[in-house]
C-alpha cells in the first residue's frame, strides 16, 4: 500500500449537540490516537447505519453484481480533501491489472467499503488537516465550508438565537457564496 496512506477505521456516529440534522460520523487512525470527525445528515446516517446493521446496501450490492460482471475487484476507499476544504471520497478497483478510481458520496463509499469488508484510507497530510485539535474534551468543531447548506441554516438561526453576531455574519456570509455560484 501506499506509504502516504494511513487507514482509518469508523469508531461509530453520533447526534450532534447543538445542530438537530447534524450527525457526526468519527473514524480513528489504525494503531493510532488521531480522530477524524465527518460532518453527515441525518439521511447519511441512515444509509450507513442501515448497511451496518444488515452489512448490505443497495450500492454495496450493485458493486458486487458489477464486478461479476465486468471482472473487476474492489481495492480500497480513499478520503481526500478538496481545495476547498472538503472532505472527498474515491473507490479503487482493479480491472485487467489497472487500477481505476470513480468518485462516490461519502456515505456510499462508507457503505460499499464497510460492505465488502474494504479498508478505508486517507493521505497522511489530509489526515493532519481534519484532527479535531481541540482543547476541550468532547468538542468537536468543524469548517462552515464542511456543512451542506440545511446544515448551515440550522448554524445560522442558532448563531442569532444565541446573540453570537459575529459566527452568523460568517455564515450568512458562507450562504451567499454558495447560493451566489450555484446561479
């Protein structure tokens, strides 16, 4: 394996506690003490719980008929992050001694890699990027850029219920960005 991989493993998901549709999806590296917090809503949790509990989803089941029938070999999933700031996640499958990659949600991936009892990677220096260093046990912060937009909604109205003006003009601000580019 490539020796900027470090493997990851799910340690298990929990409700956020200030954010109702934020859920918080930890994984921990392989031999080591580093934690990744991933930000996921409530239908990802579902996905992936669902495939845990039964160790199939529908994804995970194309996967397998697919490769049957197009001769290839689930490898790995791999984290990335993005240039912007966000978390990124890619299957690997060997097909005639190549190794090709399609980009999946990360829920999907989870499920699929979970599912064929598939290791989980992220690069080393993106491992660094995303551990929660954070003073205070059991708080975990994320980047405005790592939530989705009902996610950021949910922030906002919280921000201003809390009178902390200056966080829900950041994420008024991260709003109009996005809702800006997707016109």
């Amino acid at each position: 394996m490539d020796p900027d991989f470090i493997e990851l493993q799910a340690q298990g998901i929990t409700q956020g506690a200030t954010l109702k549709s934020a859920y918080i999806l930890l994984f921990k590296e392989k031999g080591g003490n580093n934690l990744v917090p991933t930000l996921i809503n409530k239908e990802e949790k579902d996905i992936i719980v669902s495939g845990l509990r039964t160790n199939f989803s529908f994804t995970s089941g194309l996967i397998s008929s697919l490769s049957g029938a197009f001769n290839f070999q689930l490898q790995y999933l791999l984290f990335k992050v993005s240039p912007e700031s966000l978390l990124t996640a890619h299957l690997f499958f060997l097909q005639e001694g190549l190794l090709h990659s399609i980009n999946v949600s990360i829920t999907e991936g989870l499920a699929v890699a979970i599912g064929q009892h598939k290791p989980i990677y992220i690069y080393k220096k993106d491992l660094m990027l995303l551990v929660n260093i954070n003073p205070k046990e059991g708080v975990i912060k994320f980047p405005l850029s790592s939530m989705n937009l009902q996610l950021l909604q949910e922030a906002l109205a919280q921000a201003v219920h809390n009178e902390e003006y200056e966080l829900a003009d950041q994420i008024k601000k991260e709003i109009q960005r996005r809702t800006t580019a997707e016109e």
